[in-house]
C-alpha cells in the first residue's frame, strides 16, 4: 500500500533530474574556458643576477655559450667586469659612448 506512493514519488524525481540534466545540455549555451597562460621561461642575468622572460631577453653568446642580459647596460658591464673589450657577437656593433 504505501510503497507504491513512494515507488512513483521516487520515479518522478528520477524523470524530473533526467530531464532537467537534457535540457540543460540542450538549450544552455556552453561557455568558452578562457585559454591558460602559458609559463614564460625565466633565465637569469649573468650580471645583475636578476631573472628576465627569455623572450624578451638580449642574447649574446660568449666564449661558446648563449648568455641573456636584460638590456644593453647589463652586457657592457658584463663585458667590463668580464675584461673583455671587444663585443663577441659579431651581429650587434658596440656604440661608442663619447664623453
């Protein structure tokens, strides 16, 4: 006697998510996840030994390895510090700084 009460409340709560669950994927519109920033490689400045994106670093190869400066000062100081006085890359001149 009371179990078949309970049997139709319990099926029309089945049928009432199910078709909630449809019409949800039917009619709502999905949203776009918005895409995930990729992770920049950092590299670290030889010179002032602070970390810079390696995108927007200056490369400059010395004595055979690949180096990265965050901008032209570092570099010079590098090379100062260094002892070397000319430039090694044969693709960026050095401006001369005149006095």
């Amino acid at each position: 006697m009371i179990l078949r009460p309970l049997f139709y409340l319990f099926l029309g709560i089945i049928v009432y998510c199910l078709t909630r669950l449809i019409l949800k994927t039917l009619w709502m519109p999905r949203q776009e996840t918005p895409a995930k920033p990729q992770a920049e490689e950092l590299v670290q400045n030889p010179f002032c030994q602070t970390y810079i994106p390696k995108r927007s670093a200056l490369r400059r190869n010395i004595d055979g390895r690949e180096c990265f400066f965050c901008n032209q000062e570092c570099y010079e100081g590098f090379l100062e510090k260094k002892g070397d006085l000319k430039d090694p890359t044969p693709d960026s001149p050095r401006v001369k700084k005149q006095s």
